[in-house]
C-alpha cells in the first residue's frame, strides 16, 4: 500500500539536517520508487554545493578505516560529511564487510555526519543508476562533502570516478603484485594517491613505485597538469588525515582554476540522464517480457525457426509502436 | 579496414573441427562485429545438441583444476568439449589467473577440446551478452558439452545458471564460514555440489553441512524434485572426476524426463533475446550521446534548469522520432 506524504515537507526536514528525512528519501531513490522524479525535481534547486569525493582500492588497503579518518578530519575542519558506501556485494560475499560498517558507528551520533551503506547486490546498473540519485539527496540536504566509498570489487572502482568530483586511490605497502596489478587501472582514476599504513614496513617502497609510476606516464598525459599528490596515511591512529584533507582541498581549488570542475560536472550529468534514459527503456523492455512476446519470440529462437538477433529485431519492433 | 570472409565456409570448417575457424567465429560474436547477427543467423540450424554445464563457486576452490580434471573424464568418455572461461577481471585484478589457464594447456593439442578464455572486464552485460554467442559457435562446431566455468566473483556465478542446462557449484573444506556465506546463493543456484580437496581435514564437515543445508532447503522447495547430489572430488588427482561425469548425465537424464531441459532453454532464449534488444538500445542512445543533443541536456542539469528524469524523458523522445 502506498503512503501518503508531503514531498516538499520532506526536502524541508532534510534540508534542516533530519536524518531520518534524509534517509526517508536516499530510500525513496534507492528503491527506484515511481516517485523518484518528482524527488530529483524537487530537490535539483538546491544541489551543486557539496564537494564529492571517490575513495577506492584493492581490498585490504583499509577503504573503511580510512573513511573514518577522512571523516573525524573533514569534521575538525568544520565540515558537515555524508559518506556513502557502496557494497557490489556477490552471493558468495555478501555480509563480509558488517565489520568495517560497525567501525564507522563511532560517528552515528555527529549530527554533523550522515552514513549510508548502499548494497549495489543484484541491480544492474545499481552503482550507476542509484549513486547519483543519492549524492543529490545529501547535497540538496547541505553537506559540505559527500564521500563515496566503494568496496573495490570489480566494475564498482570504474564507475565511482564518473561520480567524484575527486578520486582518492588508496594502497598499501606488502600487497605484493598488487600495485604492478593495479597500476593500469588507477593511473587512470586517481587524482590523489593515498598509501595507507605508512607505518609498515615496505611503505617507503610503494611510494617509491608510485612515483616512478607517475613520472612514466606524465609523459603521456595530454591538457591541464595536475601532479597527483601521495600521501601517507595510518588510518588506525588518524596520522595523515590532515594531510589528505589538505590534498583533497589543493585539488578542489585546481579544478575551479581549469574549469575542470564543470567540465567532470557535465560528463557526470551525460552519464546519469544516459543512465536513466536506459533505465526507462529497460523497465519497457521488461514490461514486453512478462507479456507474451518476448515467450512467443523465445519459443521460435528454441525450435530454431527464428535467430535471436531477428527475435530482438522483433521485440524492438513492438517497442517503438 | 574491413577483411572479406565467406561466412557460409568459415561455418563449414569450425563444423569441420578446425580449431582456428571456431577461434574465428568466437572472436567475431565476442567482439560485437557488425556481422554478429549474420554469424548467429548461419549457426542456428546446428545448434541444440551441446550440453552446457556451469562451473562456479567462491575463488580457491580450484574451478579451473576441477574443469581440467572433468575435462579429462569426459574426454575418455568420448564426448567432444569446449571449455569457456569467463574472467570478470577487474582493473584491480586483471591478469591473476593466467598461472590458471596455463594449467589447461595440457589439453592444448587434443582436436576434441576446444578453451576459450573471454574476459568481460569493461563490458557491461559482457557476459550475458557475449557468452550465449560462444556458446553457440561450439554448439554449432558439435561439441557435445560446453563447460563455463567462471572466476565466481560478483555477479558471474548468477549469470552462469541463466545460461546453463545444469550448474555445478564448488565448494572446499577450511573455507571457515565461506559456506555459510555462500549459503543463501548456492542452494538456489545448484544443480550439482562438488567437494573438491576431499582429501583434506574438514571434507567430512562440508558435506555434513551442505547436507543439512539441503535437506532444510528442500522443505520449501516446489515442483519437480531433483535431489542435488554431493559429489566428492580431489581435482588435482583426478578422483571423483568419473563420479562427476555421472552426476551430470543422471542430472541431465533428468532433465529431460522432467521436460525441465526445454523450459530451462526457452528461458535463455528469453534472456538472450532481451539482452539483445537492450544491446541495440544502448548503441542507439550512445549515437544520441556522441551527438550534441545529450551534452545540451546535460549542461541544462548542470545549470539546474531541468532535472535529470526530464532530461532523460527529453533523451527517449529523440530516440523514438
């Protein structure tokens, strides 16, 4: 049964910093609920505030650790901070990261924090369709930074760069290969580069490959330079928060100076209106699934008689009429 | 530039065996080339005769010595197998599991074995979209069996089932609480258990659990019973490979007394064909994208002049015209 309620009311209490409207709606966009249009529409007025900030990297860098260094510093700084985590959870490891999401209760009493963890688990498209909608509830709702945290399985590393205003990679000393494996993928993504447990041994080598990693392929990049930052960070005793607040805001004022910041703001807007605009088709798309047609088509695909390229031709067909 | 070919003789030396027209056929389907749907047009008539069998379950299992090992089996039993090994390689990961698929070059010079490693890192839908062409090509070529085994993270092991006639799911002992966490997955998606690394401490336990976990399943199970057999296999020996064997033809077996095969196969045709059709869509939006009208949209949400659900309503209504 659907529930009455006052949609404006709703952005207000948000707006004013209740938490429970501000999870009310992040799950009103999530659930992908028919209303989330006129959610998007009423909240679009007082978006394109906050900061927003990608973290990712391979497992055990310490992704949620570091968050809530990040927070606890963003805090001091004065800021106000939602933090997304997105979990692109498979059947065989879903549940394995409750621990680290427990750590991060230690803001749960900040009114100054908001934390949600978003399983992207089953939804195609899930991380690219339902972020954004929920990065305009917090920005709307007026935090000054939104950070999304990825679990960094998969696409989900990709994608999170799309949304970010900056990208935070974060690596670790001792993971072996893992930088050599990582190295094509994150030259790409990072704007900051964070080697979390510079207290460990190995540390300064890692930051030593970073660099080099870096110089080699300056020489390839083309437009604005930005020098991507490392900083060494132990997000257990908060040592280099600071610095990578510091960092975080450097970049910031970078991308105003170039323009860059508009420019990752309309590329962003590109793939979410695309997003959605897929999302639309795919729900007509399934609307002809659960009619006959596509059975019928499916039936003739399996005796044969019809290619399914021919079938999709057919289907496509239906659609357009 | 584009190479001419003769499709019609290309079809006719893959069904010939020849190992490089098959590599051929697959690399044309994999890639999305504009022929696809002729290529899928010529297979169809020979289709329909393979037996598809998924391999999946949690990394450290040995799915790729466990394939290589029924590989081997089915071999001496006579049967002709195309092996397709599906990486979701991230950027993260990319690269990991070549030591695996070396393993399998021992099959490298058999004329009745056929392995095919596609990656679908990067391509959304990938493997939806381009397994069932590959599957097809080696149907086609009159594999009797068509193995896909997957790397089993994310959202793979799910997909798998979609297209196979039967899934097997792997499992192994001191996995601590990896089949609890498998749990809620597995049970929905096997057809077949395997225990691989039966040999070792803790096998006796796995099985002990698995059949609980089965027989409390099967108390809200419906429709036509089949009772997932546990089979108990050390791979790198070879043991159980034969028991395997068997478990899969009484499966299939069953399948066909219970006309689950055609039900199962109407239902990847459904698949495929919606897959497709969505495919086409994509291309079509990404045309809209790279001409201006999705950018001038765009810059109006940047502007927030129009809301993103606008804007993509704004999208769908060119596509249409």
């Amino acid at each position: 049964m659907a529930v009455a309620f006052d949609l404006d009311e709703l952005v207000g209490r948000a707006r004013d910093g209740q938490h429970r409207a501000i999870a009310r709606l992040i799950s009103l966009v999530e659930d992908a609920n028919p209303r989330v249009a006129d959610v998007a529409r009423a909240l679009t007025p007082f978006t394109g505030n906050a900061r927003v900030i990608g973290l990712t990297g391979p497992p055990g860098v310490g992704k949620s650790t570091s968050t809530s260094a990040l927070l606890t510093a963003l805090r001091a700084a004065g800021k106000r901070v939602g933090v997304l985590a997105i979990d692109p959870s498979s059947p065989f490891t879903g549940g394995a990261l409750l621990g680290d999401r427990i750590r991060m209760t230690e803001h749960a009493t900040d009114p100054g924090v908001f934390i949600r963890s978003m399983a992207t688990r089953g939804h195609l498209g899930g991380l690219s369709w339902a972020t954004p909608q929920a990065v305009r509830v917090l920005d709307a709702a007026g935090f000054d930074v939104v950070l999304i945290e990825t679990v960094g399985v998969g696409q989900s590393e990709v994608d999170v760069v799309k949304l970010a205003d900056t990208t935070v990679v974060l690596l670790a000393p001792g993971m072996g290969d893992g930088i050599q494996a990582a190295k094509a993928g994150v030259l790409e993504i990072a704007d900051v580069f964070v080697v979390n447990k510079a207290d460990r041994p190995g540390a300064d080598a890692t930051v030593h490959d970073l660099k080099q990693m870096i110089s080699l392929a300056r020489r390839e990049i083309r437009g604005p330079s930005w020098r991507q930052p490392i900083v060494r960070t132990v997000a257990s005793t908060g040592e280099g928060a600071d610095d990578l607040v510091r960092a975080l805001a450097e970049h910031h004022e970078w991308l105003v100076t170039h323009a860059e910041l508009p420019r990752r703001r309309a590329a962003r807007a590109r793939d979410e209106v695309a997003a959605i605009a897929m999302r639309r088709l795919r729900a007509e798309l399934a609307d002809l699934r659960h009619g006959d047609r596509l059975a019928g088509l499916a039936d003739r695909v399996v005796a044969r008689e019809l290619d399914p390229f021919a079938a999709a031709d057919a289907l496509i067909e239906d659609l357009r009429r």
